[in-house]
C-alpha cells in the first residue's frame, strides 16, 4: 500500500463558460458520490478543496540570522494555475492510483497530478 | 521482481542467476526446467544479498508481511510470464517515451546503458541518468508489475508496440552496416517474437510482427555494396529474404482471417502487397491505395496521406498525386521533399524537382539517403 497525492489543477483558462447552477450542483453531487465511494473502499485518508490562491500568503525567514520573518501576499508560485483542491489516497499502486484520478478528471475536467508520498509506502 | 518488489535488485539477481547457470549447466546438465530454476536461484541470491545488509533485512520483514506464503511449488511459465510483466512496467505510459525505450533496451534487451546511449547519440551520462530517473520513479511511484487487465490491456498495450516499432526504426534509421543498427533492428524483432508468442489473441501483436518481419525483409536490396540507397522500385528482389517474407505473409493471412484490423496489421498488410509482387510494374498499387485509405481512416496523419499520395502516383498518375502532395504541411519532414522531387521530375519539371531533392538532402539525416538526394539534385542541374 502506498498514498498519493492527487491534486487539482484550476486555472483561468480551464473554467471556459462559468457552469450554471444546475451543472454545480449536478457536479457536487458525482463529486460527493464518489468520496462516498472512495471512503467505503478505504482508499480516502483526507481531501479539500481551497479557496482561490489570491488569497495565499508567503512566510519566509529574514533577516541576518534568519529569525525575522517576511511576510508577503499571494500565492508563492508565479503562475496561471494553481492546486485548487486536493486528496490524499492509499492505493496498492500507481494504476490503482490513476484509476481513481480518471475518475475524478472526468467529473471536475480539470487536470489531475498523481505524485506519491516518499518513504509511506509498505 | 514481483517477489522482490526493486528493479535494481532483482536485474542484478537475475544476472547472477544466469552466471551460475553458464558455470553449473555444462558440468551439471540442463535442469528440468531452466526457466524456473533462473527464477529461483535469481530469487535466492537475491534473499542472500538482501541478508546481507540492514536495509534488506527489513524489506525481507516487509516482503514476509506481504507474502506470507512464498511461492515454493515449481513455477510453469515464469521465465516468459516474467518477461512480459517487465515489458509493462518499462513501457507505462507514467514514463516519458524516451524512457520507455531506454529501459526496454536495458532490461529486456539486455544492452548496456553505453550501447543504449550510443543507440540514440546521447552520452552516457546523459542515458545513466535517465535510466536511475525512470528506476526511481517506478519504485517510488509503484508502477505494477503485471499484465493489465483486459478492460485496460488495449491502452497499455500501444505504448508497447510503439517502443517496439521505435527500436526498429531507430535502427533502420542508422543505414547500412552499422553495428548498434542491425542490434537494434534484431532487438525489436526478437521483442515482437517474444509479445506474439506471449499474446497470441491480440491481432495488433502480430501485426507488428508481420510488419517488422517483411520491412527486414527487403533491407538486403535497400543499400548497393558501397552503401548508397536503393529505391523500392530499383530493388532486385532477388535479394529480398524469402523466409521472412513467408513468415510474415502467414501472419498477415491469419489476420485477415481474424478480421480486427488495426494500424500494425494495415501497414504489415501493405508490405505484403509489396513483396507479393515480382516489380513494381506488376504491383496492386489499387490494393495498396485502398489499404491507405483504411490506414488514413485509422489513423488521420499527414505522413500517412503522403505515403498514400505515392501510390496514388501509379495508379492516377504524378500530377494527381503532386496535387495532393502540396496540401500536406510537413515542411520539415525530408521524406516529403524527396517525394515532391520525384513527382516534379516525372512532370518534366526538372528545376524544381531539383530544388526540392536539396532540401531533402539537407534534412535527412541517414548518410546513404543524403548521399541518394544530392545526387538526384545534381542530376537534375539543382
């Protein structure tokens, strides 16, 4: 048994024409079925879903022996997309693994990353 | 490796395993089944290496944990089984190409990582690299080991068949009498030997095979003594190699019976059309057409639709072909040049047939094909 990380990539450009209120809900729903379906299964150890990365703050040491701090707004990679949300998962192998990340691409549309946990495994 | 779990240690046990077997087999006889007996002893030294250090003991504890029963009745076919799970693992689509190709050469052709470099003008550094990458990935991501089931078999079978056909053209591509090319050509061919025997049911296996066989077939009339190019229709086909073209006509006949076409098979079907024929003046260009148009269907590329566009050219003629030729955009692509040269030159357009054979030459890549090029270019006054 090993756990990956499997997290959620959203960006401007994935959105496309924002979804109607039915189409959330609709969503939401497929989505919560399947966590149903991931905890029955044992495979769900922790998800979440974050709010949007502007709202991130950066902390990092300073000063001449590190013990101040510098504090900065937004998030800490300069980029267009950003982890939107994310699960943390057991799974014998990878393409247990990737089998669940389909499942989750194909309700979200959103590009998934599988990266496994260093040293978990067993 | 699916008892030991590492890449590293169970190619190393294995190796160790058949150094044993070239010591003990010729002064003890052959065992009653050698293909268990690697397995085992690879599995035994491997348990022997893993005693030996503090690291092994505990993965012995964990492997005891997982597999509290360890297998100990003889095993019937686990040589090829094995085999076949590693050409899955090398060949996952979590892997980049280059590594699928890369590891398949290691550890199932069992070239060196300096040949494997060589293979593919990298340094070896550069491909020592790449293989610990892909390793470490496979360990720390758990890539299986293991056939995939039927549900997702066709998927992660065409990364397998596409590393295969990659080899063997990474070895045409090398031209004539060069060492790590025939390998190459010699390695792919005795993988897809290895998969058809393995997957007899899967109709794109043999296909593959039949394909790999009947283009190996024709290599003997592809260069002159000195080295230079052959065209397919200045070829004496007496040269051809007729045991390789039955072998793959009898594969390319059990398909068509089949009847569940696919790339490999369509394009294995369009050899055979090929070496069917005593010259290119008695060829089914008809047949062959129409197997373009199938392969188009199957697969929508614009190197398909110039290799169709050539048979088009001797069934309706140059221009209608040269027509459709300069719809393709594959400007960067040599074979497209040297195509349009030989249409323009068969129009009579000799200037231009001249321009496009030097920008041919200039993108190919093969010494004999360039050495082809630049002199169709000179003899047309380009």
């Amino acid at each position: 048994m090993a756990h990956y990380l499997l997290s959620v990539h959203t960006g401007p450009g994935s959105a496309g024409e924002p979804p109607t209120a039915e189409q959330m809900q609709d969503t939401m729903h497929r989505m919560s079925r399947l966590e149903d379906e991931l905890k029955s299964s044992g495979a769900w150890l922790f998800s979440g879903r974050l709010a949007e990365a502007d709202t991130a703050t950066v902390v990092r040491g300073a000063g001449p022996d590190g013990t101040d701090v510098l504090t900065t707004d937004g998030p800490y990679l300069e980029s267009k997309e950003h982890i939107g949300g994310f699960y943390v998962i057991a799974a014998d192998d990878l393409d247990a693994a990737l089998g669940w990340a389909a499942k989750v691409t194909a309700i979200i549309g959103a590009p998934i990353e599988v990266r496994p946990f260093a040293g978990l495994s067993t | 490796m699916r008892v030991l779990g590492d890449i590293d240690l169970a190619e190393d046990a294995v190796q160790e395993a058949f150094a044993t077997a070239l010591r003990r087999w010729p002064v003890e006889g052959l065992p009653a089944n050698p293909g268990g007996w690697i397995t085992t002893t690879a599995r035994n030294r491997a348990i022997d290496r893993l005693r030996r250090d503090a690291r092994g003991q505990e993965l012995l504890r964990e492997m005891g944990a997982l597999n509290p029963n360890p297998p100990d009745e003889p095993e019937v076919h686990p040589v090829t089984d094995d085999r076949l799970r590693l050409v899955f693992t090398c060949c996952h689509p979590a892997l980049s190409t280059e590594a699928r190709v890369a590891l398949t050469l290691r550890l199932l052709g069992g070239l060196s990582t300096a040949e494997v470099a060589r293979a593919f003008l990298v340094p070896e550094p550069t491909m020592a690299q790449r293989l610990v990458r892909a390793k470490r990935k496979i360990k720390a991501a758990r890539i299986p080991y293991r056939i995939p089931a039927d549900h997702e078999l066709a998927g992660r079978l065409r990364p397998v068949l596409a590393v295969i056909y990659l080899v063997y053209n990474a070895g045409a591509d090398r031209g004539p009498r060069d060492d790590i090319g025939t390998q190459l050509r010699h390695e792919a061919i005795r993988l897809a030997r290895l998969l058809a025997a393995l997957m007899a049911d899967e109709p794109e296996v043999a296909g593959l095979l039949a394909l790999l066989l009947l283009t190996e077939a024709r290599r003997p009339a592809r260069y002159t003594p000195d080295g230079s190019l052959v065209l397919l229709r200045e070829q004496d086909r007496r040269r051809w190699d007729r045991s390789l073209i039955e072998e793959g006509h009898a594969i390319v006949r059990a398909c068509l019976r089949r009847d569940r076409p696919g790339p490999f098979q369509v394009q294995a079907a369009i050899g055979a059309v090929h070496t069917d024929a005593g010259s290119v003046q008695t060829t089914d260009w008809g047949q062959i057409v129409a197997l373009y148009d199938h392969l188009h269907a199957l697969t929508p590329t614009p190197v398909v639709a110039l290799n169709r566009a050539i048979a088009v050219a001797e069934v309706a003629g140059p221009a209608a072909a040269l027509a459709v030729v300069d719809t393709l955009g594959l400007d960067g692509y040599h074979p497209f040049h040297a195509t349009r040269g030989d249409l323009l030159s068969r129009l009579g357009r000799h200037d231009q047939a001249g321009q496009a054979y030097q920008r041919a030459a200039a993108l190919a890549s093969n010494p004999a094909e360039r050495g082809y090029l630049t002199r169709r270019a000179r003899e047309l006054g380009g």
